[in-house]
C-alpha cells in the first residue's frame, strides 16, 4: 500500500505524539501543514448540484395547518454522492416549526415535513476541512402549488421546483484534488502535464457507511434533468447573429466615413 | 379680541358683564401708549405691549463720529509730475486744518511707459541687418513703438509701409534680442531676461491667432459639435488611463495617433479626421477597460474559496456593465429576450456560463457600433443642410424583432423623414421601403 505523504507524515507525527519526541513531532506537523495548504492555480473543482422541493398535497387527509407533505433537499446534479464534498447540510426552516434549524449530517440530505405555507428556505452547506473552511448558502422559496392556479390539486402529482446550480472551488488543495479524484460527484479538471498527484488517501469505513447517493431515491422519478446541450445551442445561435450584425454595422460605418470625408473636402466651412 | 366672532358663530351672547368692565380701559390705555417710530399695526403685532428689548433709537444709526479737525475743500492749483511742461490745471483739494495736500499728483504714477533700448549705427551694422527690413523702416518702427508704447496694433496701422503686426514684433523682439546679447557683460546675466527665455516664434503666434479666429468665427452648431468631441475624447482617455493603469496593454500607435489627432484637431481645424481616427479606438477602449474588471473581478472570486457559479456570473456581469449606463444594460437585456435566451441560464455549466458572458460582451460591442452609426449619419446630414442633425434615437428601436418563425427579422433604423439626398447607408433599397428584412447570407 502506498501512503501518500500527507498521510504517512500525519501518521508519523501521530506516532511522535504518542512517543513524546518534541523535536522530530514539530519538524513533521510542519510539513503536513505546508503540505495541506499548497494549492494550484487556475484549476478549479466545479460540483454540480440541484437543490428544490418536492410538495404532495395530502388531499382527504389534509388538515388546516397540514395540507402538504414536503421535501426540500440538495443533491448531486447525476445523483451522485456530494458527501465527498459535503460534510453537513443546515436547513433553516419557518420559525413556526418545531426545531426549525435542521442539521443532515448524512446524505441524502434533506428534510421532509408536513405544512400548509410557502416560505424561503436557507440551506447552508458546510465542506469537509480539506475541501473549505467556509460554508456556502443557497435560498429556497418552498413552492406547495402550482403555478396554474385554476387547476384542480391532485394527490397524484406533486409540484417540484428544482435548480441547477454548481459549486465552484477556484483554488482546490493538493490533498482535496488527490482525494477526489475520478470521483462521479463533481468535474475534475485537467491537470497540467507532468503534474502528479498523490494516490488518494484509504478511504475508513467503507462497509459501514451507506451509499451515499441519490439514484435510488423514493422520489427519484419527479427529479428534473437539467441539460446544458439546448441552452448552448440557443447561446450559439444568438451569438451567430449577434456577430453578423456586427460585421454588417462596421461595413455601414466605413462606407459612411467615406462618405463623410467627401463632403468635408468638397465643402469649404 | 376675536373671541367675539367665535362666540357669535357658536351663537353664544357675546360678552358677560364682568368682561365688559375690562375691555374699556384697555382701548383707552391703547391709544395713549402708542410710542412713536413704529407703526401703529406693527405696534398691535407684537401684544399692544412695549418690547422687553430696548430698540435703537433710529436717530442713532446713521451718526459719524464728530468730526476732530477742520476740513474744507478748496479750488487749488496742481502740477504733474507726468508733465513735460510746466502747466498749472486747477482742482477741488480737502484741505485740513488749513493744510493743503501734499505730494504729487495722486494718478501721475500710472503714466508708465516703456523702456525702448536705441541703437547706434555701428550695432546696427554690426548685428541687426536683415534683408526684409531697411534701416530706414527699423527706426520707424522703434520709434513707433515708444510712441506708441508697443501697442503693436497701433503701430502697425501707424506703420508707413503696410506689414502685419506679426511682422513688426518679429522684427523688434530679434533686434531687441540680438542687442540684449551683444551688450551684456556675460551670458549669464542675459539668461534670466524673459526674451531670452521665451523667444517670440512669429510662426506659432501666426498659427495661434488663426486658430483663435477660427474659435471665434464658429457657428453655435460647430460649437456644440465640438463640445461633444472633446467630452468623447475625454471618456476615451479616462478609460485608456484605467486600463493602463489595471494593466500594461501595448497601447497601439494608432489610437494614440488618434487621441493625440484629436487634442491637436479641436483648437479648429477640420472634425471629421480626429473623429474618424476617435471612433475606431471607443470600439477598442471599453473592451480594454473591461479585461482589467474581469480580471479582479476573478481575483475577488478567487478569494472567496467557495462560491456558486451562478453568483460568479452575476460578479462577471457586473463587471461587463460597470462601464455603461442603466439604459445600456436595460437594451442588452431586452436584446437577450428578443433572441430568446434566458436572462439567468437555466444550467449554468461552466461552457453555458462563458457563452453567456461572451454573448453579453457580444451585444455590448453592438449596441456601441449602433450608437456609432447614429452619431456618423447625423454628422454626415447636418455638413450637407447646415441644419440641425436629429438625436441619436431612442432605445425604443430594437434590433432583434421578437419573432418565434424566423431567426431575427430586422428593421433597419428609423432615419429622419426630412433629409433627402445620397447621405444614406448604402445597403437600404430605397427610403419608401422601409420593410423589416429577413437576415440572408448575402447580407454578409
């Protein structure tokens, strides 16, 4: 098994921990800090997420104060598992909740409840320490019905709201790009050539934990699926014809000074 | 007082007995206690009462001091001192305690003059021939000159042989040089002279006086024509200062020929070069302005460890349209929903995100070479008519019609109906067809 040298470093300062040798640990702990904090230039790690809510109205069985079931949740944008990223994700609900500040501290995360009323949600994510020390917040406004309002509610389906969004880290770690690397979650970028990285750190409990992403999801069929191939055609058109009138503009305007320069010779002022 | 008013509108009686018995001496103290000085309404405003501050007596203000000595004024007799001969005129002097006044007459001392340097006849052969002038008109000239005190418009219209006035002074600022050098102990004492430090240059004082005519002479409309240009040439030049300052860009020669062009043009010669050399350049300077808010813009993102793409957009959008007007940034949006993309990317990737900035940067580019154009018609008309141009249009046109079936049916834009005459963009068929035009290949 090859250890990275973060690792057997981390490991041998451990160690020193234990055996109590002052100077050999400070020299070590040293090197991990300089290690961890190396980062790159021009390399970014996007991850791409969708975060929204889905909402069934209970029909029959509503209440007054309870007329939806709701789910409000963040996740990988190909249903991959962002925990790789994401240590724990906060929500902040309506005050009339009960506990209204949720912490998920496992995927998936989300948070589901019963309620009549629509109300911005705060959803905060908070990175593991090598990833980002700090949080990043999103703004939810929870949607119950749906837009039509004359139509009738149904039990059957329910109203999903969704964006896409993508989670950009302009300046990744060594020990971030190493550990993530060929993970499903997020775009890795290309490194420059030559440029190697440490093999990723052992992974601990691997049985233990859960899978941690969402294709199995119980509401996997309403999840949206974002495509970026119909707005990049739409942008291309527009900047097809955005340009051909560029070009037409600037030929008007030569033409015009030439016309301009004429008249000036030709007149006497 | 008015409480009988309110009391008869209420209906009530109007005053009880005990009431009565004040209100009669009170008139009566009244009218007694009127002082004088102030009116007897202004009295009433301020309570019937006398002031609780002590008025100034009007009589107290206009006072002067009581005079200490005696002063008379008298008819005297003056001399002045700025008088060649001996002739007596007669003034009014203020003559205290007996005493008349001394000393010279008060303005004697404005009759300045000048200090004119003679030449003798050896200097003048030694130093001061010149083939245009003969000794014959230098001497006239310099006796004009202190005749005349260097009034040279004076001089000149004086001058026996008809020279320009830039002419004489050439002719008496070198004459005046040379002898200045000649007799002086070293060269030293002379550097400091102002005519040797600033040289009359009879070329450029010609130049200045025809620009400054030129100024002069020009109609209200060249006036404000010109204004533009230098409030454009201004705008050009603080943004090349930023983006220099952002960063070092190989400024190109052109665009400071252009703005060098462009200072040297105004004073009055012909608009149109340094316009024509400007223009170019304000398609090049925003871009150049922008790199260096993208660059920090980035940097700031940088900084931020962690953000959303969507907000790094905005940050670059921003940044795009810091340099323009709240009307730009509406036409650039109105302009994205004609083409029919969204405003915000419904999946802002990474690539959706760098065409969007691009094709924002895209119509930017656009909306100023439109605003150029417009600008290049209206100055085109008005050199023909002589009339006043029309404005640039409003942002009312719009260049991509909105129309689901066809890919951008364009109208061309709106011109003034009064102007006739060949001062037309070539490519319009003709000015009663004014059809939108589908876009075809052959328009490129």
């Amino acid at each position: 098994m090859t250890m990275t040298n973060s690792s057997s470093s981390k490991k041998q300062a451990q160690d020193q921990l234990e055996t109590s040798e002052p100077t050999l640990k400070s020299l070590k702990t040293k090197m991990t800090k300089s290690d961890e904090k190396k980062k790159l230039k021009d390399i970014e790690i996007s991850v791409p997420i969708v975060y929204g809510n889905v909402a069934f109205w209970l029909g029959k069985k509503a209440s007054e104060y309870q007329s939806h079931k709701w789910s409000i949740y963040v996740r990988g944008a190909t249903n991959e598992d962002i925990s790789v990223v994401v240590k724990k994700v906060v929500f902040q609900l309506h005050s009339s909740f009960n506990n209204p500040t949720r912490v998920i501290e496992e995927p998936p995360f989300e948070v589901s409840e019963a309620g009549w009323g629509e109300f911005e949600i705060a959803i905060t994510l908070h990175f593991h320490s090598d990833v980002c020390d700090k949080p990043l917040s999103l703004y939810h406004h929870l949607k119950l019905y749906p837009e039509d309002e004359s139509g009738p509610l149904t039990m059957k389906k329910p109203v999903v709201v969704e964006s896409y969004d993508e989670i950009v880290f302009p300046d990744p770690s060594e020990s971030f790009l190493a550990r993530v690397q060929n993970h499903p979650a997020l775009t890795f970028p290309r490194l420059p050539s030559g440029y190697n990285l440490p093999a990723p750190m052992q992974v601990e409990d691997t049985g233990k934990k859960k899978r941690g992403d969402t294709k199995d999801h119980s509401l996997g069929q309403w999840f949206m699926s974002f495509s970026e191939a119909d707005e990049l055609l739409q942008l291309a058109a527009a900047r097809q014809q955005v340009q051909a009138h560029i070009a037409k503009l600037r030929r008007q305007i030569s033409l015009l000074e030439g016309q301009n320069q004429t008249i000036k010779t030709g007149s006497d002022l | 007082m008015g409480g009988t008013d309110a009391k008869d509108i209420l209906g009530l009686p109007k005053t009880p007995l005990s009431l009565t018995q004040e209100k009669r001496p009170r008139p009566q103290k009244e009218s007694h206690r009127k002082p004088d000085g102030i009116s007897r309404e202004v009295y009433a405003l301020t309570g019937g009462v006398a002031p609780l501050m002590p008025s100034i007596d009007v009589t107290h203000l206009k006072r002067r001091p009581p005079p200490q000595e005696k002063v008379t004024w008298q008819w005297l007799a003056f001399t002045n001192s700025a008088r060649k001969d001996d002739f007596q005129l007669y003034h009014w002097a203020r003559v205290v305690n007996d005493v008349p006044p001394t000393g010279d007459y008060s303005f004697a001392k404005y009759n300045k003059s000048v200090d004119i340097l003679k030449y003798t006849d050896d200097e003048y052969e030694n130093l001061l021939t010149d083939p245009v002038w003969t000794k014959e008109e230098t001497d006239q000239l310099f006796e004009l000159c202190e005749k005349f005190d260097l009034r040279f418009v004076v001089i000149a219209d004086r001058f026996p042989v008809s020279r320009t006035v830039e002419e004489l002074k050439d002719r008496y600022y070198s004459v005046n040089r040379a002898l200045l050098r000649a007799r002086a102990q070293s060269p030293a004492d002379v550097a400091n002279h102002p005519l040797m430090k600033e040289p009359y240059d009879i070329t450029r004082d010609r130049e200045r006086k025809r620009a400054l005519s030129m100024v002069l002479s020009q109609s209200r409309h060249q006036e404000k024509k010109d204004a533009e240009i230098l409030a454009e040439a201004k705008r050009i030049t603080e943004m090349r200062l930023a983006a220099r300052r952002a960063e070092e860009p190989d400024v190109s020669a052109n665009e400071k020929i252009g703005l060098d062009k462009a200072d040297g043009a105004v004073p009055g010669r012909s608009v149109s070069p340094s316009s024509n050399s400007q223009l170019p350049a304000t398609a090049v300077a925003p871009s150049t302005l922008t790199m260096a808010d993208y660059a920090s813009t980035l940097a700031s993102l940088r900084m931020l460890h962690v953000y959303l793409r969507t907000y790094g957009l905005e940050q670059m959008v921003q940044a795009a349209s810091s340099a323009v007007g709240l009307r730009t940034i509406k036409r650039v949006e109105q302009t994205l929903q004609d083409l029919g993309v969204n405003l915000k990317p419904k999946v802002p990737t990474k690539t959706v995100c760098d065409e969007h900035l691009e094709l924002r940067k895209e119509i930017l580019t656009l909306l100023n070479l439109q605003k150029q154009l417009q600008y290049k018609e209206s100055e085109g008309s008005s050199h023909r008519e002589g009339s006043y141009a029309a404005m640039p249009d409003t942002p009312k046109d719009r260049v991509f019609a909105s129309d689901p079936f066809s890919f951008g049916a364009e109208r061309p834009i709106k011109k003034e109906q009064k102007r006739k005459g060949p001062g037309r963009q070539a490519d319009s068929p003709s000015p009663a067809h004014k059809r939108p035009r589908k876009m075809k290949a052959s328009d490129l």
